[in-house]
C-alpha cells in the first residue's frame, strides 16, 4: 500500500497509448489497484487512471459518494475498470466543469457524450458492462481518456472556460 505521485501534464508517460492488461491475475495488477486507490483516496479524487501514476497500462478506478471537489454531483460506484471500452448511445454531448489530478488547480468546461455504454473487467476478471448517463458518463470518459495520451485540456472547445478556479470564480478545492 502506498501513496503514489500523480504525474502532471507534459509527462511523456500522460502521452501514450497504455498497453492492455494481459493477465488480471498479475500478482502486479493488485499491488497497483491497491496503490491507485490509496493515492485516488489521499487526494479525494473521483477517479484515477494507471497512466497518472506511472504505469502504461489499461486500468482506471473511479467511484463518488461524498467528495469535496465534486459536492453536487450523484454517487458513482466504486468502479475498477480493466481494458475498457467506451461506447457512445446517441451524439447528445454537454459541456460542463473538469479538473484533473494531473493538471492541478485548473479547471475547464469539456464537453463529454451525455449516455454510453462501458465495457471492461474487473479486478477478478468478471466482465463489467454498464450504461449510465451524467456525472458517471463524464467520469468514465475522463479516466479513459488517459489510457490513450488524452487529457481533458485538450477537449476544451473554448478556452475562454480554461484556467485556475479562484479567476474562474469555480468554488472547488484546489487539485
């Protein structure tokens, strides 16, 4: 267990295209889980990709009940998602605030499909395959995102709506 440095944009690891998980029975595959949720819970974060803490690999956690940074939201269950897919269900999008572990105290508006269809395993290699709408939409395609070199800032349609969240008059915490 240990509490991982999340790296910050620019990065060359934030900038590929991580690998696929061969084998979820890699006695490595728990030991990085259990880093993933031990650094996402240290900085109350709603989600974290394995890319942001160094390992190239198609693997991302998220989940919300109650967190600071976003207390408006719905709750989102505790999700570990292995070689994930993402499948958008209609080409309604909405724009709305992000911020990123890796990008700290900056904030954007990203648009982001509003229903999909995720697919995946979990961390006992049982297929997950959920569709979900809102909050849950944009936190999965925002952790996917970083599985292939993509991070937020670069969806930004108007960067008039990119900066530090005090310009912003964003009221969240800091990253």
């Amino acid at each position: 267990m240990a509490i991982r440095p999340v790296l910050r944009m620019g990065h060359p690891i934030l900038k590929e295209i991580a690998k696929p998980v061969e084998n979820v029975d890699d006695p490595f595959l728990l030991s990085l889980l259990t880093d993933m949720f031990d650094t996402m819970a240290h900085l109350d974060g709603a989600g974290l990709a394995a890319p942001q803490i160094g390992v190239s690999l198609r693997v991302v956690i998220f989940g919300v009940k109650h967190n600071s940074r976003y207390p408006d939201v719905e709750e989102v269950p505790m999700t570990v998602l292995i070689n994930p897919t993402i499948t958008p269900l209609s080409v309604e999008m909405n724009e709305d605030w992000e911020g990123c572990l890796s990008v700290p105290g900056l904030r954007g508006r990203v648009p982001r499909y509003s229903h999909l269809r995720y697919q995946g395993m979990n961390e006992r290699g049982e297929v997950i395959d959920r569709t979900v709408s809102g909050f849950h939409a944009r936190v999965v395609q925002h952790e996917c995102d970083h599985l292939d070199g993509v991070l937020y800032p670069m969806r930004i349609r108007d960067f008039n709506t990119f900066g530090f969240s005090q310009e912003l008059g964003i009221d969240t915490p800091d990253d």
